[in-house]
DNA sequence: TTCAATGTTCGAATATTTTCGAACTATCGA
DNA sequence: TCGATAGTTCGAAAATATTCGAACATTGAA
C-alpha cells in the first residue's frame, strides 16, 4: 500500500478545508465521522463507485480534515478533530452543528 | 437597476456558503467587510477586473452572505452577519478568526 | 499461493467555476 | 441632457472538479 499523504496541520489553509467541506458527499463523510468515530471507506460510499469515492477521501485527507489508516484490507477513516480544532478553532463545530442541507 | 437576489436566510444551504467561502478572493472580501462594515464593490477589488469581481459579489450575495444596497452609482457590500449567525452559528466568527491563508 | 475483499490509480468524459473584455444600465451632477 | 462613475450582463476561453469504468495493488485467510 501507497504511504497516505497526511499533510501537518499548520500546512493547511483555510480556503483548503473550506473547499473540502463544500461538496454535499464529503459534508455528508464527515458528519457520519463525526457521529460514529471510524469507519471504512465501503461504509461511507453511500452506494457510490469505489473510486469516486477514494478521489473524496484523498481531498479529506490532503485538506487535514480526515486521517486514514489501514485496518488489514480496510482503509479505516478518522477526523483530525483535536489538530483541526487546534487550528482552526469552533470551525469544525460550526459545521457539524449547522442545519444538514 | 435590476433587482438583487438576496435569498431568505433560511433558504440557504451550509454547502453553499463553504463554496462561497472557500475562494481566496471572495474569503479576503468577506474579511474586509467584517472588518470595515461596509464598502464599495471597487473598494474591494483589489485591482481586479469589475466583470471578475461582479461574478464573486453575486456568488457572495446568492450564498446569503452578503448585502448589496445602491448607494447612488455605487453598490454597498454589508455582511449580512446577524442572520448568518442565527442560521450558522460560530461559522463566521470560526472563519474570521482562523489564520489568514 | 490463490482467492476474495477493499481501495487506489489512471484516463477520459462531463460539469462547474473562474476569468475577463465588450457592451449595456443606472445614477448623479454639471 | 450629456458625461462620468460604478456595476451588471453576456459570451467565450481556460482552469478545476466530479464522476466512473477498468486495471492494478494490498491484505488476510483458506
């Protein structure tokens, strides 16, 4: 497997996240991050394709809002929730507690 | 002068102003405003193009985040801050208070 | 070591955004 | 009413994003 690029979070940029955030299926990733802690990337698809799934989550992790590790084949999903609420404080907070779409 | 889409606040969807916001140029005038309260849309431009900056104020205003009122030849920009923080709130404040990008 | 399960990468099609010149509109003052 | 100022709209080009099938890679287990 293919080293993840898990960027610092003092790289990332605001308009990064904000970008990431702004699509409706990784809004929707993230909420359920939020909610259940960890989850693979099948349990998230949504019944979406595999690998307009995987482009999804590289934006997540390359924006610093999700750490990815493998779990045997698995890919399991976290969000950076402590470091991005470090950097950027009450975002994260904002936007999970704001009215779903 | 055609009237001006100010959408009710509540028509508003939170991946809609993530858009809104995650443009540098559009997050530097969302910024500017919070700052300075009100300006003029060529008070804003930073030196760009007026049918480039025509484009961002109007993504700006249809995500619910600004309002554009004439003001003889000149439109006035406001945050719309109080009904965005009702809607989102500590959206705004979490964004204007990150680091600058 | 072969298989099934889980994701990634690649490439191409499509869709959406951004940019900006040119033409147009509105407002105010001379 | 003519001009100057301030923005909008239109259209087209360029840049970005999204989608997804097909091929490839990795893991653990039979």
């Amino acid at each position: 497997m293919r080293k993840m690029n898990h960027p610092a979070i003092d790289d990332i940029a605001l308009s990064q996240v904000l970008h990431a955030l702004s699509d409706p299926v990784r809004l929707d990733v993230v909420r359920t991050l939020a909610r259940d802690g960890v989850a693979s990337c099948s349990a998230l698809d949504g019944g979406r394709p595999k690998s307009s799934m995987s482009h999804h989550f590289r934006v997540l992790r390359e924006s610093g809002l999700v750490r990815t590790q493998t779990d045997g084949p698995a890919h399991m999903n976290e969000l950076r929730r402590e470091e991005m609420d470090r950097r950027f404080p009450g975002l994260l907070g904002a936007v999970l507690g704001a009215p779903a779409d």
